[in-house]
C-alpha cells in the first residue's frame, strides 16, 4: 500500500472505529491483546473490557492506558465515555 493510500485507510478507520476501538487499536499497535494487556497488569481481562465498555469507571485502568499509550487521561476518558453516552441513546 503507497503512503497515500495508507493515510486515507488509516483516516477512515479513525473516523469509523469507536473511542473503545481505537483504545484497542493502539494497544494492538504496541504488541499487546485486550487479555495480554490486561494479564501484565494484574487484571482479568473482563475488567479491561468493562472498563473499555464504560460499564465499570476502573480510574486505574484508564491511568495506566494514558500512560501505557502517551495520552492524556481526559483523551482516554472522552473515547471511553463517549462510547458508553452513545449506547445510550435509542435507536
């Protein structure tokens, strides 16, 4: 694939994943699993997911992806809870 068209796969998949999916993207990025990620930190991989999902808030959780990807928590957090505010909104 040319840069050019590796940039435009990459904006339509920026504009098309959600904030939980993009968490995972980058975290795929890095070399880790949602489960392999979740295991380094002493985690069961169903809290990484409830915290992805906005089920659970897991304040520590969401500092250790803002400081694991080199982003601010409130980034971490709107990517988080836009996705649980959009699920709540009916069809």
């Amino acid at each position: 694939m040319t840069k050019s068209n590796a940039l435009v796969a990459d904006r339509r998949l920026a504009a098309e994943l959600s904030g939980s999916d993009k968490i995972a993207a980058l975290l795929r990025a890095r070399g880790w699993t949602l489960a392999s990620y979740a295991r380094s930190r002493g985690w069961w991989p169903e809290q990484l997911k409830m915290a992805l999902s906005g089920a659970r808030p897991y304040p520590e959780i969401r500092e250790a992806l803002a400081r694991d990807l080199d982003l601010p928590r409130a980034e971490i957090d709107r990517l988080i809870d836009g996705d649980a505010d959009r699920s709540r909104i009916p069809a």
